[in-house]
C-alpha cells in the first residue's frame, strides 16, 4: 500500500471500506492525489503547516475531493464555499484555508461571492476544477460550457459564450492565478506547491474530465484518455488568460499586496488600543 494513503487518508477509505463517490475515470481522484503529494512534499521541506489546514467545498462531485482526507473540512451551502472560507481565515489569520468547487458552484451560484473575494485579496487559495458543465446533477449548461455544446439543459446547442475565471481574476485583481489541465502532472503539481506558499489570494484552475457526461455530450468521446487527448489538443501556452476554441494555460499572474486579514486585524488592534474614530 502506497504510504502517502495510510498518512493522509481517514481509516475507512485507507482501508478500503469506504469508496469516493468519482465515477471511472473522472479526473477529481487525481487532483486529490496531486494534492496529497503536494502537501507530503512541503511538509517535507518544512514550507507547511498542514495542522493549521482547514478545507472547504462548495456543492457538487468536486466537493467530495477532500472528503477521505484526515483534516478539518467543512462543506458549505452551493455557492457559498467562499464566504465560509473567508470567515475562517479573518478568524484565524495564521490558517491555511483551501477551497475546492466546481465551475459550475464557483462562477455561478458563487460567482458573487468570488468577486468581493478576489477584490479583497482575502488569503484563500482556490482550486476551481472546470469539466466544463454541472456534472453531479446530470450534465446541465454551466458559465464554462463552449458555445453550440449540447447539454441536457441545451438540447439544441448552447446560446452563450463561456466565461473565462481565469481572466476574470486576473481584471479583478488577483494575486496568483494560473490553469492548467488534469494531464499535466507536473505543471499542475508546481502550480498547487506555488498556490499552497501564495500570500493572498490565489486561483489555480484544473481543466478536468468528466467521461459520463462532458465526454458524451460536449466533446463527444467517453474514454477518459480522449478526453485528455482533447485537453492537450486545445490548450496552449500563454501568459494572457484566454477561453475560446483555443483554451490558454500557464501562470498569469504571482505577485503579492496586502491581504483583506492583515488590513482589518490591523484595524481590530487599532481599535483595541483605544484609538479615534470619527462615526
């Protein structure tokens, strides 16, 4: 048994009597398994602190990521991933916050929520795993489905242009951002590592399959690997963000400003101090 498993996983899972919920070949097993390896690698170079770790979900097949992991999580109500995260992290500053959600919770139902939170710069780090429509419900149109893709919800192609986060966080503000696709292990293992040690906020955006619906229905192959195939085919290397029939990947952007809890922890101590406020 790989050691990684007994460490980090709660008994029921290491010992096989409970299963996750992901169908074959869904990609939201291996971004767990990115991000159990990117956690053993830091604490083995000392760079984190995983008993401060706390890990919140939104709704959907991506909310069950974390689920067999040995650490504080919480799943919060659809689309409200976010303002639960930043809650934990304005009461306790020192903690490392992850969130994990789906396209379709984060950049619909959420889509608010992430605005104020990249405007903020609050210091939670983000894994958005974009497969590119609602899967757990039963293939349904999300922002991120391409134009003309056929979904259950349009049966006659979709009217609507996807929506680019990546871009989105990028004209927001945001202090990292970067994408890149389930194929790409080392990529995205350096980019988790990155968003992990980030000051601030942070978006790390997985291009992730989903053979039982995306693969059917927007793509139009169901073997996993295909729809890897199909991945790599359309991705490209940039530094600008882009989502189209071209779906650009990489680091768009790492740099650092003062967080949303340092700023108002600064004013907590202020006003704890006896300082002047004029109301």
């Amino acid at each position: 048994m790989n050691p990684l498993i007994q460490k980090y996983l709660r008994s029921e899972y290491a010992q096989g009597k409970r299963r996750t919920i992901f169908c074959p070949g869904c990609g939201n097993g291996i971004i767990l398994g990115y991000f159990i390896r990117t956690i053993d690698e830091l604490k083995r170079e000392g760079k984190f602190d995983d008993s401060k770790l706390y890990i919140v979900t939104g709704i959907g097949c991506s909310g069950n990521i974390p689920a067999p992991l040995r650490y504080n999580i919480v799943r919060a109500l659809h689309g409200r991933a976010l303002s639960v995260a930043t809650g934990i992290k304005l009461v306790r500053p020192n903690s490392e916050v992850v969130v994990f959600a789906g396209d379709g919770d984060l950049l619909s139902i959420g889509g608010n929520h992430l605005i104020h939170t990249i405007r903020r710069n609050v210091g939670i780090k983000v894994i958005l795993v974009n497969n590119m429509l609602y899967g757990m419900t039963g293939g349904q149109v999300a922002p991120t489905t391409p134009m003309e893709s056929i979904t259950h919800t349009t049966p006659y192609g979709n009217p609507e242009p996807p929506l680019d986060a990546c871009k989105l966080a990028v004209s927001l503000g945001a202090t990292y951002v970067a994408r890149w696709a389930v194929p790409l292990t080392k990529q995205c293992m350096q980019s988790m590592k990155e968003l992990l040690l980030h000051r601030g906020f942070g978006l790390l955006e997985c291009l992730s399959q989903c053979p039982i619906y995306q693969g059917r229905y927007v793509i139009g192959v169901d073997r996993p690997s295909k729809i890897m195939d199909y991945y790599l085919k359309i991705t490209i290397a940039s530094e600008k963000p882009s989502y189209g029939d071209r779906i650009t990947i990489g680091k768009f952007v790492d740099h650092e400003r003062s967080t949303y809890e340092e700023i108002m922890w600064s004013i907590i101590n202020k006003a704890r101090e006896g300082g002047n406020y004029e109301t």
